[in-house]
C-alpha cells in the first residue's frame, strides 16, 4: 500500500489530506471519502485503508481545513463537543461543491487513479455532503454511499432530499434504527424523493443499533455484525458501479 498526507489546493486554502491505494496494478477507481463531525483521524484512516485495499484510489480530506488542520473529537468533553458542532456549523452545500471540486482535479492529475471511475461515501455529518458533491458534479460520480448520514432531510433550500432530482447515479443509504440525527420521519422523506426523482437507489435500515455504529473506537455503539454488513454494501456497491464495464 501506498500512503500519503498532502495538502490539495482549493479556492479557500489548502485542504490536508490523506490517500492511499495499492503498490501494483493501477490506476484505480476513485473513493472520495468524506469525514465525520469528530474529523479526520486515524480511525478513519484505517477505513480508508480498508477500501483501498481492495482496489481503490482512496482520498480522505480534513473538511474542518478552513479553520483547523488538525482538529479531532480525542474527547467528548463539553469544551471539545462545542468546537465540534462549531466547525461543523461552517460546512455546507457550497464548501462541498468548492471542496469536491478540488478533489476532483487532484485526482484528474494522478496518474494512480482512474478518474473516470469516482465514487463516494460520507458518514455521519457527510451523508448530506455526498449528494451535494453528486448532485453538483452529476456527471462525475458513478455512485455514492450516506452511512448513517445525518440531516437528510430538513427545511432548508438546499436540503439533501431536495437534491434527489439532480443525482443520476446510484445511491445507497445505511440507516441506524435508534439515530436522533437521522429519524424515520427524515428518512421516509428522503425516500419519497428519491422515488419521485426515479434515481437509482436503496435504503437500508439496520435494526438494533445506534447513530456511529461503525466505528470501532465509538465504545457502546460500535456494532461489529452491523459494521461488517456496511463493508459488504459498499465493496458490492463499489464493484457494480466503479469496477466492473458499463
């Protein structure tokens, strides 16, 4: 395996982050991997190595760049959780377009990745991102993944429900039965306009388990049956769409 941490240029500054893909047999489609609320680290650099792994160009950006390259949850301590939902609070639609622009010329120019194959998966606070980034570059995205995505469907203009008509690619939803962040009512709205807008897609809901279920340091809500299962819908997800010819 191949590593690196990098800064890729954006409009709004130099976004950190770290790839990784394999040593032999490349190029390699492309997974856009974006972070969640308690940031970049390496519990999910492990992830990330995870996918590549099996065959993918894997790029996981420090979202929070703009106002911190190094913030992570390392605590769930008042002050910490303050500065999480914080930065959290700076991220949107439009930061999306501009961060997944960047990442889509970083990867055009990378002769290890093969960018006419891209994917994405988000988690958490990022299942709103990836329809943003499908929705804004429709014809770049071969599919995308929300993992117990949060804020699926709210009242604002640019919620990612209202986003369904944009996407043309498939996508696939991981929901956690017992998730404040994403209820079934947010869900059930999500699925109508999916329906509406005919895309491509399926939502999964997985029983008996909590918002962060897979994440291996999240103790008390790490569910490894349920962890497994969200390996196995995104290595077949990535295989259908990014792997195997038209």
């Amino acid at each position: 395996m191949i590593e690196h941490h990098l800064d890729i240029p954006t409009a709004d500054g130099a976004m950190n982050s770290f790839v990784v893909h394999p040593a032999e047999g490349g190029p390699f489609p492309v997974v856009l991997f974006y972070m969640d609320a308690p940031g970049k680290r390496e519990e999910l650099h492990d992830m990330a190595r995870r996918l590549a792994a099996v065959g993918y160009f894997v790029v996981l950006p420090n979202l929070y760049y703009r106002r911190s390259r190094d913030f992570w949850l390392s605590e769930r301590t008042d002050s910490m959780m303050a500065r999480m939902f914080a930065l959290m609070a700076t991220l949107d639609a439009h930061t999306t377009e501009c961060d997944t622009r960047a990442l889509l010329s970083f990867v055009d120019g990378r002769p290890e990745a093969d960018a006419t194959r891209v994917g994405a998966v988000g988690y958490c606070m990022s299942g709103p991102f990836v329809m943003w980034a499908a929705a804004a570059f429709p014809q770049r995205f071969g599919c995308i993944a929300s993992i117990h995505g949060a804020n699926m469907a709210t009242d604002q203009p640019d919620s990612p429900h209202r986003m369904a008509s944009r996407i043309r690619c498939e996508s696939y939803f991981a929901c956690a039965e017992i998730d404040k962040w994403a209820p079934p009512a947010d869900i059930l709205k999500l699925q109508a306009a999916l329906e509406a807008a005919g895309t491509p897609h399926r939502i999964e809901w997985y029983p008996g388990v909590e918002h962060g279920f897979v994440f291996p340091q999240r103790i008390g809500v790490y569910d490894r049956p349920a962890a497994e299962r969200h390996w196995e819908r995104l290595y077949s997800l990535f295989e259908r769409k990014l792997r195997r010819p038209a």
